[in-house]
C-alpha cells in the first residue's frame, strides 16, 4: 500500500470530515457544530493521506496562542482531527502525517505543538507528554456545604442569555488567560464554541443557561449551565446541575457563582466535567468526599523547537542545568542544551558541556507547563540525574504555583 499526503482542498472537506466521524464511529454532531468545525478548520493547515481515489487518513492543526508560566502568550499547533480508516491501520499512515505536521509545524516558526488524545497512549512515541490534568466533579449539594468567603452577599447574580451574554464572558476569560498556564488565547471563532447548545444533545437536560456575578455593575464572572430534571415517586425532585463552564476574576465573584448553583431549586448535585486540579472550589466544600472528585489526562505538549520553547517561558526559581535531549523524531532537538534563568526570563542554547539531566522530549513536554514536576518523572525512572542536585534545582525552577490546566477541547 502506498499513500500520499495532501494539503486539504477546501472542496473535500466534507468527505475528508466524514472519514473523520466514521473513524470514530459514526456521525454524532448537529448540523450546528459540523457547521462551526468546518468554519474554524484551516485547509492549509490540514493534511489527508489518500490511497487512490479514497481518504485513508486525516490530520489538521489550529494556529492557537498558548498561555505558559509567566503569563506568555506562545504560537502553538493545536493538532486535531486524526484519525487513520479502519483499513489503514497500522501500515504507517499515522506515523507519516505526525511526521509532516511537525515539519511543517517548525518551517512555521511554533515552538510548540499541543493536542488532546482520544487514546493516550498513542502519542508519546510522537514526543507529546501528558501536561495537564482536568478534574470532574459531581457535588452532593444535599448533604455539601459551602465556606463562603466575606463579601459574597455584595455579589449581583443575573441570568442573561447565553449569546447576549457572548461579550461580557469573553472579557472574563481573557483575563484569566495569563493567569493559568495551559489555557488557549481565544482565536476568532472560538467564542461561539462554549455556547453549542443542540437539542439533540441535551441529554434530558434543558437549554444552556448563562448567570452573570456583578459588582458595582461591573462584571466579574459567569458560569454557563443546563438543569436536568429527574423527579423520583419516591424521594421527590432529584435533578442534576450540568456546569458547562465556570469563571471568575476575584474569590468573592466565584464563590457567590458555586452558591448560586448550590441553591438551584429541585437539584441535589452539580456535575461538571472539566476544571483544574487545584481548582478553589475543593476548598470552598464542606465534603471534599462527597464531591465526586476524579481525574484524567488533559492536554498533551510537544515541544518543537527546544531553545525557543524553554526560553518562551520563566521559571519559579534560578536555573542553571544542562539538559540531554533524546528526541529520535524531531532530531533537530537532540543533544545538550543549557538553560538559564529565572522569574524575569531565560536563555537557552546548544552547548559542549557535561549535561545535568538525561530526558526525553516526552517528559520536557510533561514537565514544560509545570503540572508534573521534574522529580517525579525521574522518580518513575523517565529522568536521569547526571549531575547530584540538578534535579531538586530544575525541578523547582519549572514548577508553577497554579496547576495547568485547558478549559477546552479542540
């Protein structure tokens, strides 16, 4: 078998989106989102692998801006949309188009790409590592409680229309942006994302409903949620808050949002599917226990040009290491680099001295956000430390004080 990759002509979007769903198992959208994908996909940026006349494989990246430690706005490919048919599998299509994208991903000048993985592990042969974690929790509000901090009885709570609210929200997130590594610049388009609301997949619930948090008139945060109801013969009302997205420039503004859904009539749990793993609301919980809490993989970070990576961001503490690269496919990568710096920035650039640390670009690219610490890669055996006391410095020195986090998929 032999395939040869294209760059995606936009006329074939249709039948190269529908080897995508089929790949996944079938068509599962609304007409709604098909529509906002094929608006927000870039062509260029897409790649099918075509044996014949069929489409075996498909590929695609968004040109994303990607908050990292010290508030830095970084170029990132947001690699989406692969998938390989059932036919195809395993005969190398995949292996060819990760190769292509990451060339072509460096020939652009970004330093990094990033994606999230239907399989994790999939894509750490790629050099991605696991970045960032997302918490889900479903909150037992009958028997939780909530430690409200003072002021939050200062807090306007209004329900606005989702759209009409469209604004106001996205002034929100674009502070919290620099705040948190790991969270996407909003790209043109994007913001019409958060507000899919398809009949048909509600689930049971109603439509997407938007509360507002004022102070003083100004807003200061919001949060986007559906209310499933279920009533029980036996107990009575039993319904679920589904929490879209929740967000919120002050503790006051926050806290007084998670009360307000707390307090939604015929509802005993508030579900929600994404938030950090340090999220504020664990400590706003009477009963951390009763709150649902689990984990899973988040988004998945590749560095692709090292010295522009490491310098793109700061570091919590001062940093003088060498770093041993191994990174067999993106070569350009491999060999000794010396990072220097500090909170006010960093320098980084091939070297001949002795290296500190033996890693891969696999664990640069779970470390590089600073959610999984250095220490604990080597202590799984994925670092070597060459240098005693090399790794407790560098370990450190990438460390961020909040955890990473991606709000949303791509």
């Amino acid at each position: 078998m032999t395939t040869e990759l294209r760059v995606l002509d936009a006329g074939q979007w249709d039948d190269w989106y529908g080897k995508l769903e089929r790949a996944f198992g079938g068509p599962a959208e609304s007409r709604e989102e098909r529509a906002l994908w094929r608006e927000l996909t870039d062509c260029e940026r897409s790649l099918a692998a075509w044996d014949g006349d069929e489409i075996a494989g498909t590929a695609g990246a968004f040109s994303f801006r990607l908050s990292v430690p010290g508030g830095a706005l970084v170029p990132a490919a947001g690699v989406t949309m692969v998938s390989v048919q059932p036919t195809h599998r395993r005969r190398g299509v995949l292996t060819s188009m990760m190769r292509r994208q990451l060339d072509d991903v460096r020939a652009a000048g970004e330093p990094l790409a990033v994606l999230t993985a239907s399989e994790p592990a999939i894509y750490g042969r790629f050099g991605y590592g696991q970045a960032t974690d997302q918490m889900r929790l479903e909150i037992d509000t009958n028997r939780v409680r909530l430690n409200l901090p003072a002021g939050t009885d200062r807090v306007r709570l209004r329900i606005v229309a989702p759209t009409a609210a469209r604004e106001a929200c996205e002034a929100v997130y674009a502070q919290r942006v620099a705040v948190r590594p790991g969270m996407l610049a909003r790209q043109p388009g994007w913001d019409r994302l958060p507000l899919l609301d398809p009949k048909g997949n509600r689930d049971g619930a109603g439509e997407l409903l938007c509360v507002l948090a004022e102070v003083d008139g100004e807003v200061r945060g919001y949060a986007r949620y559906a209310v499933r109801p279920i009533w029980s013969p036996a107990t009575g009302p039993d319904g679920t808050v589904l929490l879209r997205d929740v967000e919120a420039l002050d503790p006051v503004a926050y806290a007084a949002l998670w009360n307000f859904l707390f307090g939604l009539d015929l509802t005993s749990s508030v579900r929600i599917r994404n938030r950090p793993a340090d999220d504020p609301v664990l400590h706003l919980v009477s009963d951390v226990r009763r709150s649902g809490i689990g984990l899973r993989d988040g988004l998945f970070v590749r560095t692709v040009d090292v010295a522009a990576a490491l310098e793109a961001r700061t570091y919590a503490a001062p940093v003088d290491v060498v770093l041993d690269v191994e990174d067999a496919f993106c070569p350009w990568n491999a060999g000794r680099w010396r990072l220097a710096g500090d909170a006010k920035g960093a320098t980084c650039a091939r070297t001949g001295d002795s290296a500190d640390l033996a890693l891969s670009a696999r664990e640069l690219g779970a470390a590089y956000l600073g959610g999984f610490s250095l220490s604990a890669l080597a202590a799984a055996g994925r670092i070597k430390e060459l240098r005693p006391g090399a790794l407790a410095e560098a370990s450190a020195a990438f460390a961020s004080d909040v955890k990473p986090w991606l709000p949303h998929g791509f």
